[in-house]
C-alpha cells in the first residue's frame, strides 16, 4: 500500500472502515512550509458530499498532522498525516458480506484473503484511500508549483459529452485556474452542464456513467526519467493505475498514434529563442521515457461506478445461491468527477519524485 | 534498466551498438528445464530481418547462457544471458550525431547525459534492449505454461486496419496457436494481409505507420495482484510503457469503458461447474488491482516508428542551426509488428513475478 | 523509516514527542490470529519505568490496532498499529535545545536538517522509536514460534561483568524460558545481580554503562538467505544495527574467529540421526550467507547511554560558545537492558521475512 | 546479487566457473573520467598469485567494459564491466562434488538449490564474485576521492599478531599511502612480517588463519545518513557482511564500548576554527546513523580461510556415507589479507551511493 518512489516514499494506512485513513510520506527535505489554506481546497475538491450529484457520504476531509511538522515548516522527520473516517455506516455492507458487487474488489479479495477479509466500505480496496494520496499529492503539488512546475487536470469526457481539450503546445496555469472557476472541473461550462445532465440522468435511472480525465504538467525540465522502466510513462501509469476504476492511460496522441503515420505524428525541430525545441508535442511531452521540455500530457480513463441501484446477479458465497443484489450505501454515479484532483495528486508525487 | 520485481529481477545489459546485449536473471528456482528451440522460436519472431516489411538489420538473436545454468537446467544462481550485436552499422549514425531525429530520445537523452552520451543506434534507448527482455520473457512464459497459463497476443490494429479482437470470455490456446500460423500475427489472415499492404505503402513513401497490439492471458489463478500500487494494471503497465513506442495502455473496455453505462458494464456473477464466476468480462480480468479468473485482456498502442526516409527539420546542437535531415538506417516502418512477442514477454515477467 | 524486507515491511510512523508512534505492517498472510497478551508481555519487557533501574518514563505502551485486524485475526489489509505517548516531558529539551548533548544523533541532525529540526526527546533518533518495531517483531515472533522457531536473548555482558553464554549446539526453549524467570534478562540470576549492581553504581555516580545481547534463533530451516547483499548475515546486521547505540554485531565465534586457525575453526559433518548435521557450530548458523539448521548466534555490542548527569562540555550552536551541560531527563543507565527483547524482535523481522 | 543502494545499483554477474564474471552498475552520473590504472593497481591488489602466500590460482583480473563509456568516460548508459576467468580447474571440484566442504556454503546451498545447484569453485557464492564489486567499488573510491572523501584499510590483525591501529582522530591519506608501499597492507612494516610468517606457519600446517580489516574514511560532510534503517552502521555492515567470511562488524569503539562508561566513551563538542567539532572520536564517525564529520572508522572480522590442507570429516551426501576429506585446490592460507581493498571497495561504494 505505498507508492514507493526513488526518493519519495508514500505509505498509505487505514482503511475504509477504520477510525481513520492516512499516509506517511518519507523523502521530503526539511524547511519546507506547507499552505494549510491550499491544501484543504485540494481536500475538498476530492471530498464527498461537496459537488452535487457526488456521494452523500459526509466527510470533512480534515488533513491532521501527527509528526514531520514543526510550526507548519517540515523538520526532517517523516511526514505522518492522518484523516478521520466520520461518516461510516458500517451496517449497509452486514447484509452483502458474502455477496459480491459485480466490477468490485469484493470477489477476488475473498478469495485471496478468505472469510477473514473485512470487506465494509471496500476495505483497503477503497476509493476512500485516495484520499491520503490526495492530501501527500496536494503536498507535492505546493513544492513543484514553488519550481514553477504547474499540474492541472479536467474531465475531458463523461459518457458521449467530450471536453474542449488541453492545447498541448499553450497549456498551462490559465486554463488550471480557468477549470477551478467552473463549479464542475471543465474547460468548457456549457460542456460541464451537459456532462452534470448526463450523470444525473444515470442517478434517476439507478445507473452510473464513465469518464475520461485530462492532465497536463507545464515547466518540467529536459530529461526527468530514463530508458525502459525508468521511462516517465511507466512511473507515471503504475501510480495512475493505482486509482481504483481506472481502465486506460495514454500519453500525447495515445492510443491514435496507432491510427497516424510517422510524418504525421513526428514533432520536428526547431530553434525558438535561445534554444531548440519539438515544434509541435503530439509527444505528450514525453521521448524515450523522458521529458522534452513541452507540457506534458496524459489521458486516464475511468470505468463506470461499479456500484448502482439497479437489480444484479450475483451469488451468495455462504450459500452458493445465486441472487439478485440491490445496493443500496451512498455512491457517486461518475467517478471520474472526484478522481480530478486524484490525478493530479499522483501526477505530482510522481514527477516530485523524479525532481527530488 | 531492471525490471524490479517482487521476487524476479531482470537487470537489462549492454546498449545498440556495444559488443553484445544481455539480462541477468534473479528470483527463480533452481531445477526448471529450459526448452531452448522454443526459446529461439520466439527470438525469431522478434528478430529483425525474419518478416518481409521489417529491418533489414540481421542479427541472429542467438541466446547464449553464460551463467546459471547447469545442463539446460536452472542451478539457483542468477542466470547471465547474451546477445551477441553483430550486425551494427555505427558509421549510419556519425553523420546525425549532434542532429537529434524528431520524436526519438535523441533531443532530451543528450540534454539529459550531455555530450557525452552515446547515441550510436539509440543506446541504451534502443528497441533493441527488448531483445534480451524478450529472451527473459521466454523463459517465463515456459514456467507459466508448465502451471498451465498461456500468454498470446496479436496485431489488433495497424493504421487504419482492424484485425477480429479476442473473445474475453472464451480466448485460449486455440487462438495463440492459430496466430502464430498466419505468417503474421493476427487472428484474420486476411486482415493480416490489408495490414501488410498498409505497412508496404507506408514504406514507399518512406514513412511509417502506428498499431496496437492485443495480449490475452489465461489460466490464471483468482487473487493475484493487490490495492493500490500492487494492483496487475499498475505492475503490467510499467513493464508496457517500457516498451519503447508505447502510447497507450488499457485493460479490457479500456478507454470503451468511460463511454458505457455502470448496467452495461458491470460484470454479474453466477455459479457454473461448482465455482463462482464473472458471467461477462468486460473487467478483463481484473477487478480491485485482482485477477478474477478469466481471460486478462490488455491492449497496448504504438506509436508510427520516428525513424522515416522523409526530410525532416530538426537542429545541430552543435551550431545551433536548423536543418534538414534525411534518416538512412535500417527501420521497421511498423514496430508494432516485432512487438508482439515483446508484449507476451513482458506480460509473463510481470504474472510469473506475481505468481512465484 | 522502514524496514523493507522481500516479503516483508514495516514503516515505523511517529516520533519521540509526537502523540504517538506506531507501525504499518505490510505482508502478513491473512488468518493469523494475534494473542495479545503474550504480545502485552513483550512490549513489558522492552517499556521504560517497569524494570528497577531503567528510565522513570511511564509508558504504558499498550498496542492499539487501528486497521488490519478482524476480530483479532489479520484480515489481509496491512496492519497499521499505534502506541500513544503518554508521559512526555517536551520542557524538559527546551533548556538544551541549542545544545547537542555528546554522543547523541543532536549534532549532525541539526546539520542535516537545519533549524527546523524538532530534536525533543531526540525526534525521530529516540529509541522511543523501536516501540513499534518490538510491537511488529512481537507479532514477527508468534507466528516464528507457530513453525517452530524460536527467538530468545539475554544480557551477555553489562560492563566488566558476563553472563554464562549460549552454547551454540544446546541452545533452545529451556534457555529462552528460564532467562525470562530470573527479573533480569541472563541466564546465570548471580550474573544479574552482579550487573545490576553495575548499574546502579553508574547510576549513582551519574554516569553509565555498556552492554552485550546476545540472541539466538532455533528450529530454522536449512537454506534461508542467500549468496553476497541477501546473506542472513547482511540482513540481519541492518537490522540490527537499526537499533540506536548499537556499535557492534558478530556471528557465532564472531571477532574470535579472526584468532583461530581454521583446523580449530571449521565445523565438521556427521550423520546424525537420518540426515547430515554439522557437528560444531563455531559458524552460529550461518554458512555462505545461508542458515545451516543449527541454532543461530548473534551478538550486539551496547555502547554505554549517552546521557548521562554529569557535567559534559558542549557548544550553544545559536551562541557559538562553548558551554557545560548537564542532562537531566530520566534515562537508562544501560540501554543493553531493555535491548534484550528489541534484539529478538527485529531478529524475527528478518526471518520472518525470508521464511514467508 | 545485487548493491541495490538508493541510487546506485550494482548487479554482480557470472559464477566462480564461469567464462566470466561482471557487475552492471547504475546510477552513475555522466560525464566522468575513470583512471584505467588507478583502477588496474586497486585490482591488481585483490588479485590471486601476486603476493606471496595467497592462492595460486593466476587471473590477471583486467576489467574489460562492454558498454557505458565512451572514450573513457561515464556516458549516461549503465556501465557493464567484465572480468575473464581464465585460470578455471574445475577438475579440482568434481571429486568432491557430493562431499561439503566444512565451513563453506556447500551444504546449505547443496539443500536449497538441490542437486543442479553448481558448486564448482563455489558457484555464486565464491569469493570471486568480490572481483567485479572490487571494480565497482574502484569507480566509486576515484569519484570519493575527486570529492576529498578517501578511504583507506589495513590488515588490523592476522591471528595473534596485531598492527598499529589507526589513530581515530588525526587517520588519512599519509597511513593510507604508507600501507600500499608496505609490501604488505599494515602501518608497522615489522607487524607485517610477523603477520606472513603466520600465514606461512599455517600454510606449512595445511591450516589457515583469520583476521580483522580497519577502514577508516576521511572526508565526509555531517549528517550522511538518517534514523533506523537509513543509519550508515546499517547500510555499511549489510555491505561488508557480503564479504565472503566476515563474521563481525564494528564501528569505532565497537564491542569495546559495552565495557566502558559513558563519561569515558562520550566525546564532547567544542569550537575549532569557525565550526563546532566532537573533541575526541569514540563513536567512530558516527551518530545516530549519521556522519559526523570525524573520520569513519569500521572494524571487519574474518574467520580463517575455511579451505585447509589437513584431513577433515564429511559426508557423502550421495551414498550418505560419513568419509574424510582432503581438500587440494589452491586457496589463500589468510583471506583477510586480499580482503583490504574489498572493504575499501564495499565501503566506497555505500558512501558514494549516500552522497550521490
């Protein structure tokens, strides 16, 4: 359970149900002062129970520093931040303990861990343990931001209503502001209505809808990553990978560069200022697993909520019956909606890392 | 330049254009019986030179174990495996040493190492390192077959061109076996031959042309793989995106997925035979990070090979001037067609790893 | 902050003077049921204010399990486990705060870490910290103990005085019982007493002592460990020396071995029983970095506590002045002495871990 | 097989018999001359056959480098290092196939590896494998050393016989420059003799003898280093211990200190010229895991070459017969003697991996 970078170390604790979820983060120099302010907006941004249509589980999210701070500055000491879980209606899984979610953790788990498994709320297998994640990634966020090194990230896709997308040449910190002014984390309000129409349509018909997130990372250096497994895009798919219900992660052109010819697809040189640069990024900002330079850019997307009202099949493990299952518990109906700031959190700690 | 897994380490050796390249193998037991002309059967279909359309680089792939192994069979010391580079044509790269070639890792390796990098046929970032990785790869796939598991893969896409996709339900040996008859590796041999033509078109007008590659993976246990960071996508698709020319990963819908409805998508569970099982897959085989019994489908998106005959701008990073720049060489014009095996191959690193 | 075993790792969290410590286990099978008493034991052994003679720091050091557990039993999420500080006394660092006490991690923390560093009761250096660790390695050695394999050690040595020795062939559950009857962790009661009185005579003079644990380990298998980096010898000593004022480690004969000749040194084998043995066991175990069946013997060298009441000259690194310092705080006058259990518990860490 | 250190990685390749072994290393930055003679004298002084009274077997142990320089320098690639083993009699080996030598890994690695484990010459566990990380280590003392940090070893002890220590607080490059031209590696050239003639003695005997290396290293900055497993005593003594044979590990006063108090054992603090300074070196240049500025001081103790001429009990694990055993090859009568460089080597190697 820990995002084990090269310099950067992030363990995350707790678990769905416990008395609270955390994370230890190791690899940080001392010195470095933390905006409480900034953090707790990243915090609410993923929170549940903020955006309408998003779960009605209700939890602060309040991020408490248990050691690694000295008056808000980082003194060296690993970083152990700790967030109550308030909101815990443990009694909604009692009834499906031995009945699996269709598309959740709950099957496999089972038999991987036995009877002993303690499946309320998805255990460790929660979305809920991003938010730790978040809140190291919130973190990262502040000291690649003092570098000059901006993340930002919209829903670029929710069912069929796609997303004005990133320019991946102009990108940078006045579309990230321009999305956090929407109410709904787009480029494009009017799009954001239509996406917000089709996540409530799901809702009333007990249904749940997916989605595609957009992140972009401007002023990295030349040359973050390495060849092979070293590459940025393995680095950054293995922690992108790591938020629950995602399917696909793609860099620049993604899967469409399987679909281009090379004279297409190929970004020439030139020299622009003092300096040569790639004249155009259907890169995504990445060659040969390493940074150019230009923004970089990459597509995750997510399945559908697994969990719906509508009537499933399933099976009772105790009985070996199979039955209809109804959950009921309290889900957002798009999960790509909160992963926003998930993302971005991810992406940070993972380029954090490579800067360190 | 390791594959740094949980009980298996595969460090990568060499580079293009050194004396030889190589692996040494960490993590598995003593006492496995090492088929070596399956081993060479799937080196050939790696090897350059072996398919019409591919390069015309000739390098035999011979694989000679220098340690670790006593009379074919594993001895409990790592296994140092060699690839000897005979075929290498230095003298190509002398000319457009200081001229990075666009979308290669040219541009930010030598801004990355300095001018001391050695880029003769890409270094250390050459497709070439997959040579001993696949060899590595090979060997795993014979420890996975003994217990049963199958890895197969085809060419989904090239270009415009579809081939038939995998059944996630019902996808096994059967189909493994027929691709490998087809003289190219797809299910439709006639769809192999549009993709042929594609490539032969994109070679005259000396360019190049993108693909996807679709592995499937059978008889795999329920359970492997874990939460978060341990979950099968995130270790796959590092061990994916190492491959040079990856853009895209994704795991059964895949990107689909973010279009589709929770109803649609979901996977029910019913009893067959006297076990539980997913009754569709649209998983892929993968729930919560976890296997869940059935067939693991993931497809894998390249890029157009950068290296085309076509002029192209780039830059002399040492004049600081732009200029043209025409690659001779010896290039596939498709490298998702040698990268079929490598997909195999890096997949069952990453199960064996999972599994030992 | 982690122990970061193959199979195994524990992330210690907290600090000195934080709210409290604690660890996060990852690894553990599920189905494991924990018997909390006998862990409450091992954590007597190791607390300060329980033995005559050792820190006057009341800790209760009761272990809370915060996630992981299911009705006592591991559940296969990790096991994240906290033990409040109770008695801190943060006043009692103000004074010195400036000051590096001699022979303390003070002085190079504060240069490593600047200013901001939070040193109160040492931060994260405090052997506070080997808390958790005991509480980790308590769990480490019930489920050692469930296969068979047993860890115990004593006080081989406070000051001048020994205790009796293990004898390395004989070593086992009798010992390990017997060291825990005598109030004092040694094998001879007259040897406790003797020490004992070491201490208190350090004690009284404000001044303090050194010491030697020396552990042993039965019922291990023969071949656990490896050639070079992953000997039982490299693992063990890393941990081993993780434990603050270690200053030396050694195996079976240990420094002696360099005054032998080898005709006096080697053990010989002989059949007993159905199988081959050796028949000494000058190697403590351990052969070629591998476990050879017989018991395992390591040795710790103690340095004396570094805090002692004595006048010690320091230098206010504020000031620059050199100044005279007197430690007041409650601290042991022989660390070795609450070691004892520290040893067996990061001792059945690394076992643990090679045999999971 | 692997220094798998934070940043630096060295993988050991090859067996004792096989064509050869090698080391990749990573992590190196690009850009760095590396001295071929230098290199070459540090080799020359690890190899066999070149100082009277060790082993007979002749490798010329020239480091050959498959890829990873150019022109001499580091180029940003992996660095792969050769190393022939010409001088191979397998011969010797294959009558005691079945019959363990006392004393050495045969046995253990006979039942973990089974019977296809190859023993010849020791397999991976040979001393030979020390070759190639002496190489490594060579690199890493020359880029210590274009940093001001030097390391240097003698023989400390040889059996009975001890040599002049090195003085903790005043040790560098001037003892560490009198060793090499000792004929022999001791500061007191009279110390030296009577060392050989104990190592002839034993050799005249059919016997061995063991000893005890001192390293000492000058020139690090405060503060290397970190709490618990991060501590320099962890990470150098897993390092050492690799060193075939060595069974204990001490730092400065080492097990001396339990028998000392602490106001003899602290060192206190005062100003010298502009900074602060421990006044005295008892802790051996380290506190609380982490340098202090003070040269570094570390103990190493070998047991006495295991392979000796006399008749020796065994079994013949094949017919599981008890037989006696003559071992002939050629060994070292004293492998602490050959083992100088390979502590300076292990020991620059961690350090490098520190301050990188």
């Amino acid at each position: 359970m820990k995002y084990n970078g090269e310099k950067l170390q992030v363990t995350v604790l707790g678990s769905s149900h416990a008395p609270a979820v955390g994370a230890l983060i190791e690899g940080l120099p001392a010195g470095i002062h933390i905006d409480m302010e900034q953090l707790a907006a990243l915090m609410a941004r993923r929170a549940p129970g903020r955006m309408a249509l998003t779960s009605t589980r209700q939890e602060a999210d309040e991020v408490e520093f248990i050691s690694g701070l000295n008056n808000g500055v980082t003194c060296g000491a690993p970083i152990h931040l700790s967030i109550r879980n308030k909101d815990v209606r443990s009694a909604d899984y009692e009834a499906i303990r031995n009945i699996p979610r269709p598309s959740h953790a709950d099957y496999p788990a089972r038999i991987k861990y036995g009877d002993d498994w303690d499946g309320r709320g998805g255990g460790q297998f929660s979305a809920r343990m991003t938010a730790p994640l978040c809140a190291a990634g919130g973190i990262a966020l502040q000291i690649l931001a003092a570098q000059g090194v901006y993340v930002g990230a919209h829903l670029a896709a929710v069912g069929p209503v796609d997303d004005e997308a990133f320019d991946a040449m102009t990108v940078g910190r006045e579309q990230f502001e321009r999305i956090l002014t929407n109410g709904f984390p787009v480029l494009d309000a009017e799009k954001g209505k239509e996406m917000q129409q089709q996540i409530a349509a799901a809702l009333e018909a007990q249904d749940s809808v997916g989605g595609i997130v957009e992140c972009a990372v401007t002023g990295l250096p030349v040359g973050l990553g390495g060849p092979l497994f070293e590459g940025v895009e393995s680095r950054l798919s293995a922690a992108l990978f790591a938020i629950p219900a995602v399917r696909g992660v793609e860099f620049g052109c993604g899967f469409g560069a399987a679909h281009m010819n090379g004279s297409q697809h190929n970004d020439p040189y030139g020299i622009r200022g003092a300096g040569i640069t790639p004249l155009s990024n259907n890169a995504g900002g990445i060659l040969g697993g390493m940074t150019t330079g230009l923004p970089l850019i990459v597509r995750v997307g997510f399945k559908p909520t697994p969990s719906i009202g509508q009537a499933q099949r399933s099976v009772d493990m105790k009985s070996m019956k199979e039955v209809e299952l109804r959950i009921s518990g309290r889900h957002d109906a798009c999960v790509a909606t909160r992963a926003v700031p998930i993302a971005e959190a991810m992406t940070a700690l993972v380029l954090l890392d490579m800067m360190l």
